[in-house]
C-alpha cells in the first residue's frame, strides 16, 4: 500500500512544459512532469531549497501551432531530490488568487480531456509531449 498515493488530495497529469521559475535569489529554466491541482512536479538542473518561494511561468503550445497566455502559478518547494544529474522538485502552489486559481482550474481539466468552455470545440490535444520524456507514461 503506497501512503503517498493515498494522502494525495487531487489526481497528478503528467504533461511535459518548458517553465520559467523565478525566486529572490534565481531564476531558472525547468520542465514539468505532471501536475495537479494542488501543486507540480518540476525537473531542472538545479536544486531549489527546501520552503522556497518561487513562481512558475508556463505558456501553452496548442496543437494548431498557437500559444496560451503565460500562466505565472506561485508555490512553495515542498521536496527536491537528485535524479539522473538533475532534480526533482516538488512544489506545492499557494497564495492563489481567484484568477490564477480559475486559469489553473482551465489548464487541469484540459489535461482531464474535460472541456475547458463548453462553447470551445477546438480539438482537445492542448499540450505537446516531448517523445524523448523518460517520465512519459
């Protein structure tokens, strides 16, 4: 029985972007490897300490060629862990306000393949994967 599957408050999507993430002290660039509601797992070639406030700047690539407006998502390191000559960071996002915490709502249920509007009858496949992704399901 896996405790860290069950304490889980909201289902993780993997899903492969290239982010920004900024903190006081740096700022770097990073990849997604899944997300959720709650927070993101991040890898970069750096380490982040841990209790760091940073914020996560993503655009998305529409399979049409389009991009999103860039989504800025505060949080906090919650985890960091050598993996394979980089890290591994977990963050979890706080200090939502109701804007970014809609938009963040929208991007989730794109990765669920739920309408993001129900007026919106665009394709579904919002987001591109990097086949070379070892973390790709």
């Amino acid at each position: 029985m896996a405790v860290g599957r069950e304490a889980r408050q909201h289902p993780r999507y993997p899903v492969d972007l290239r982010v920004a993430v900024s903190s006081k002290e740096r700022q770097l660039a990073a990849r997604t490897r899944d997300i959720s509601r709650s927070g993101v797992c991040l890898i970069a070639a750096h380490a982040i300490p841990l209790q760091t406030r940073i914020e996560i700047r993503m655009v998305l690539t529409f399979a049409a060629g389009g991009h999103s407006e860039p989504l800025v998502l505060p949080g906090r390191v919650v985890w960091c862990t050598p993996l394979f000559g980089s890290y591994q960071i977990g963050v979890m996002f706080a200090d939502l306000d109701r804007e970014r915490a809609r938009q963040l709502q929208i991007l989730v249920s794109i990765l669920e393949g739920a309408p993001s509007d129900p007026s919106d009858d665009e394709d579904t496949d919002r987001h591109r994967v990097d086949p070379d992704d070892p973390f790709r399901p």
